[in-house]
C-alpha cells in the first residue's frame, strides 16, 4: 500500500521491480501481454509513452478503480531508428557493434493511472559508448545474453562499467525507470 492504496507494477523486467523496491515502494506485480505496436508515422519520442499507454489500459482493466497503476517502455534510439531487442546472438553482436563509438538515446515512457485519470510523461537520456573491439561485444553477448533488452544491453552490466563512458541525463532512465520522476508523480497524486 502507498498512500492506502494498492499500488501496481504492470512490468516483468526484474530492473524496474529492483528500481522500485530501492525507492520503498510497496507494489504487487500484475502483467497482460500487450502488442508493442506503433502507427509508423508516430515522433519518436511519442512511441515509449504510447506503448506504456496501451499496457496500461490493459491492466487497469483487470484491477480496482482506485489503484495505482505503473507501467513504462523503453526504446534505444540510434539515427533516428528505434532498436529493439535482439532476436539472436547474431542481432545482438550487430547492434552492439553499430553503437560502438557512438551516441544514442534511450527513451522511457512511463504513465501512471488511477481512478480513470493518467499521468504520462518520457525522460530521455544520451549514451555514450566506447568503441568496442569484436571480442569484448562477443564475451558480453555470450556471458550476459542481453536478448531482453532494448538496445541488446544493460548499462548495469559489464558493458555499461566497461563500454559506456559518459551518459548525459538519469541512469535509472537507461535501466528502464526514471524512478525519481516516478516517485515525484506519485507524491502528486
């Protein structure tokens, strides 16, 4: 309970349930499979909070009208593409190699529902990776499996100590949670 009410994580990840229990948060986990699309015509930084949004119709519809309701969605942005989750060793080792050397972003769209009312927002962050050799991307492929992850990594991870060196905006953000700004809406509530 949070505030007496019931407060719901509509997420899988292990990082964002982590995020939350740092923060103190009491939450159950609920969670309906919900198609990840977007209108191909969408902005970019519109998509994660749309995707959040469609989640969070989907399991506000099975809760009390009165719970908090959380759900978000991450995206890695590289040229103006969204990369996804690698669909197999091969995706992942070409995704973390085009991010090599480079900058990209990492959006997370968060809404926040209760009694029919949301809260959505997005917070970006820029990451910066090191140029990775072949065989650092191919021990961190087979050794961490980040076949779940946007961008085909976790920056709490090996690659993050080892291949990021320098982020511009929230860490938490590039984990999947924006947790401050999370805690923040649910104090104005």
């Amino acid at each position: 309970m949070y505030k007496g009410k019931r407060v719901i994580l509509a997420s899988q990840s292990p990082r964002r349930k982590q995020l939350l229990e740092q923060a103190g948060i009491p939450f159950e986990v609920k969670v309906v499979d919900t198609a990840e699309t977007f209108p191909a015509d969408m902005p970019i930084p519109e998509v994660p909070v749309h995707i959040a949004r469609l989640k969070s119709a989907a399991v506000a519809a099975l809760c009390a009208q009165d719970d908090i309701v959380i759900t978000a969605d991450t995206v890695v942005v590289l040229d103006e593409t969204i990369i996804g989750k690698p669909k197999d060793r091969e995706d992942a080792i070409r995704i973390l190699s085009a991010l090599s050397g480079r900058a990209h972003r990492v959006i997370t769209g968060v809404v926040i529902r209760q009694n029919g009312e949301e809260k959505a927002f997005s917070k970006e962050t820029e990451v910066h990776f090191r140029p990775l050799t072949t065989e650092q991307i191919t021990y961190y492929v087979d050794g961490y499996k980040p076949y779940d992850k946007a961008g085909a990594y976790a920056i709490q991870e090996w690659i993050g100590a080892v291949g990021i060196d320098r982020i511009n905006g929230c860490f938490y953000n590039v984990m999947g949670l924006p947790v401050s700004n999370v805690v923040e809406a649910l104090q104005q509530l």
